[in-house]
C-alpha cells in the first residue's frame, strides 16, 4: 500500500493523505478505490465521495476509503465529516500518525486548538521526531498566547531538520510577543534569506526593529515591505518618519 500527497488550497494546512493499492488481483473495493482517486485528481470530490461510500457500505473496515472520503470532505470544508471518518480510522489503527496528524490540523483549522493540541501530543509520543506535529502544536500553542511552548516546539522541528521560512518566521513572531526583541531579529533573518520577497517579516523585523531601539534598520524594512506590497507599511511609515 502506497501512500502519496495532494496538496489543498481550500484547506490551509491540511495534509492530504491519498492511499492506492496495487496488486494483480484488485478486489471490487479497490478498483472503486481507485476509480475514486482519479475523480479526486480531477478535483471531482463530490463524485469521489460517493464512490468511496459504496465501498464503506459493502466493506466497513476498508480503512483506505475513509481517509480518502475524509480528504474529499476537507476539500469540500466539510471538516466534522471528515473527522468523523479519521475518527473511525484511528479506532481502528491508534499508532496510524497520519491519521493523528490530519485530525489534529482539522481540528486547528476548527480553531479547535486544544483538541488539536491533544493529538499532535499523542502524535509526537508515537515518533518525537515528526517535524510537521511540533511545528503545528508550535502554532496552536501561539493561538493559545503560549508564546514560550510555541517557541519550545518550533526550536524542536528546527533542531529536528524543518528548514523553512514559515517556521522561521513564526518563531521569531512568538519571540517578538516575549519581547525578545533581538532574537526574533535573528529568526527573521533567517526567514528573508530563504524567501526574500516574504513581505509580513521585512514588516514585522522592522517593527522588532524599531522596539529594540534601531529607528534606521525599521524605516528600512518597513519601506522593503511597501515596495513588495504590504498594505500595514503605508500608514506605519507615516507614523514612524512623521
């Protein structure tokens, strides 16, 4: 069994999970299965569901179908259907962390931080190591003015080999609400030199900027994010220059 990834656009974060099953003798279930995942690439998921309930109907421990199902309910935002179906799968598999990790990003994306919290947790008991759960618990813990554990858990996918600007920049947004200033600085640095047209950090560094007494160096970045687009740095520089 073989997984491989889609990624959303309805659903931020949302990883999407997709099982196909390759064999010489398919069963019924899995040539539905498949004739699902086709209409999903085809982003069809209204059609796909149906396909996938047929085999539910007739197969109820057909794990694969549920997670399919549950990923065309997240593209359609219909998110309590969609964890209703990874509930089903996680009852069945409690070590699956695939199963944990797209229910605790449904339940973020609820704005359902505890709950998410609580599954991202029982995630990283299984493997500490998984980059995407700390990094997500990081910005549920910072939903929750959790500022010291968000940084904790982003300083952990970081050390565990996560190299991104997202994850850089949101860990130097949960130093900066600590007021350590300088270090959200360094973060951000880091941040624009993976991605230089990142707009929100040239802004936000130059706010840290400014709060950690460099009025130049924030003038400076706050201009960087006008030119790029960044609607905030209009009205902020008038402020600032006066």
């Amino acid at each position: 069994m073989t997984k491989f990834y889609l990624q959303t656009t309805t659903i931020v974060l949302l990883i999407v999970l997709v099982f196909v099953v390759f064999g010489c003798n398919k069963s019924h279930e899995d040539r539905v299965n498949e004739n699902a995942i086709e209409l999903m690439e085809k982003h069809k998921y209204t059609e796909a569901i149906k396909e996938l309930t047929t085999i539910v109907k007739g197969d109820k421990n057909y794990l694969p179908a549920y997670y399919n199902r549950a990923i065309c309910y997240s593209f359609l935002n219909k998110n309590r259907e969609a964890i209703n179906d990874l509930n089903f799968v996680i009852a069945k598999q409690k070590f699956e962390e695939e199963a944990y990790l797209n229910r605790a990003i449904l339940f973020e994306n609820q704005k359902n931080y505890q709950l998410a919290i609580k599954d991202y947790s029982h995630l990283l008991s299984i493997n500490p190591r998984n980059i995407k759960a700390l990094h997500f618990r990081g910005i549920c813990k910072y939903y929750m003015k959790d500022y010291a554990g968000a940084v904790t858990d982003y300083g952990q996918s970081i050390k565990y080999g996560l190299n991104s600007s997202g994850v850089y920049y949101n860990k130097a947004v949960a130093l900066d609400c600590l007021e350590k200033y300088s270090n959200a600085i360094k973060y951000y640095d880091k941040a624009l030199k993976i991605d230089k047209k990142l707009k929100r950090a040239y802004f936000a560094r130059g706010i840290a900027n400014l709060k950690n007494g460099n009025k130049e160096a924030a003038i400076s970045d706050i201009k960087k994010s006008e030119k790029l687009g960044f609607k905030k740095a209009k009205n902020v520089l008038k402020e600032i220059i006066g």
